[in-house]
C-alpha cells in the first residue's frame, strides 16, 4: 500500500471522490477497463478504480501524494513545544 498514513480506517471505499471538473469521459482502468473516479489522496486529486480498488498516478502525483504524506508524518511527530514555537511564529 502507498502512503498509508493517507489511507482511512475503512481503506480505499473510505476515499472519497471529487467532483469531476471535466466533460471529458473518465479514463478507463489500465487493469480492467472500468472507469475511474478522481479521488483527493494526501491533497492530490488521483484516479482511482472502484472495481479492482487500484490507484493511478499521472507524471508527478505519485511524488507528491509521498511529499504530503512525508510532510504529515513529521506534522504528527513533532512534539507539542514545536508545534506551539511553530504557530506563535510563522
């Protein structure tokens, strides 16, 4: 599984889809030929298939779904005085 920090309790059913911003047909899954919804994973709008639950990453998503999920990580990590220096000064 990628960025499973990403991921909700329920796993992939928990994602849920964006509104379409096109009128172009949904592009079809590479493994089954179903169409794919845009999804938000980790703040990037990603395709997902709800027949075989797969994810597809255009170019530079895969990175940034990694980044954000890198970025959350460390968000959660980080002790409460950090937090709070963080808040009072940025």
């Amino acid at each position: 599984m990628i960025a499973p920090e990403l991921m909700p309790e329920g796993g992939t059913s928990g994602v849920s889809t964006i509104a379409r911003r096109t009128r172009d047909a949904p592009v079809p899954c590479g493994a089954c030929g179903q169409p794919m919804d845009a999804v938000f994973l980790g703040g990037v709008a990603v395709d997902r298939c709800y027949s075989d639950e797969m994810f597809w990453f255009d170019a530079t998503e895969l990175e940034r779904v990694l980044s954000s999920a890198a970025g959350q990580r460390d968000e959660r990590s980080a002790s409460w005085t950090k937090k709070l220096v963080r808040w009072l000064f940025e």
